[in-house]
C-alpha cells in the first residue's frame, strides 16, 4: 500500500518502511505520532484520491533523528553602489521513517 501524505507544508509519495526528511516538526527523537493529512492513498491497485476516502487512514510514523540540512549560501549585490552582502542558513531537518499505513476505525 502506498500513499502521499503531506507533512510540514510539502508532500511525499511513502510506502511501508520508508526513510524520509522533512522540515523540523517538533517531535523528540524516538517519538511515534499518527500523520492525518494524506492526500492520496494507492490499495490493490485503486486510487483513493478524494477526501471521503482518505480520512479513513492514517500514517504511524517515528522520529529517527534531528540534522541540519545542507548550508544555503545567499549574496545580494547592487551595481555600482559597491554594496553587497553574503548570508547563509541550513535547516532543521527531521528524519522519519514510516512504520504502518493503517485505517483507522472510523466508518462511513
């Protein structure tokens, strides 16, 4: 079973003991937690892509570690001014891993 959930404004296309890093989410490293917003789900074939069908599932995912992210490098310049600046930023990053896609026990 596959499914596109979406975590941390982006989203990610996930099966069963997946390995993914998203912007930091402010869970502890070790913590489980359920992902909700699951935009698509792929079963035996079939495409459940509309609300109705999606809010029955749920994602258990676990925290494995926290990182940065790999540094981003800005410089500004204007012409002729002389004037220029250089910044730079790395994300926080968690990692997760995807444990179960699972339905939850709502019915409709």
């Amino acid at each position: 079973m596959n499914a596109i959930i979406e975590v941390s404004g982006r989203q990610f296309h996930v099966q069963e003991g997946d390995v993914i890093e998203v912007f930091k989410i402010g869970r502890k490293k070790g913590e489980q937690f359920t992902i909700q917003d699951i935009v698509a789900i792929e079963k035996d074939g079939t495409l459940l892509v509309d609300h109705k069908s999606t809010k029955n599932y749920s994602v258990l995912a676990e925290v494995v570690d926290e990182k940065k992210g790999k540094k981003i490098h800005v410089f500004k310049k204007k012409k002729k001014t002389g004037y220029h600046r250089k910044m730079g930023h790395r994300d926080c990053i968690s990692v997760i891993k995807i444990l179960k896609i699972q339905t939850t026990n709502a019915t409709s």
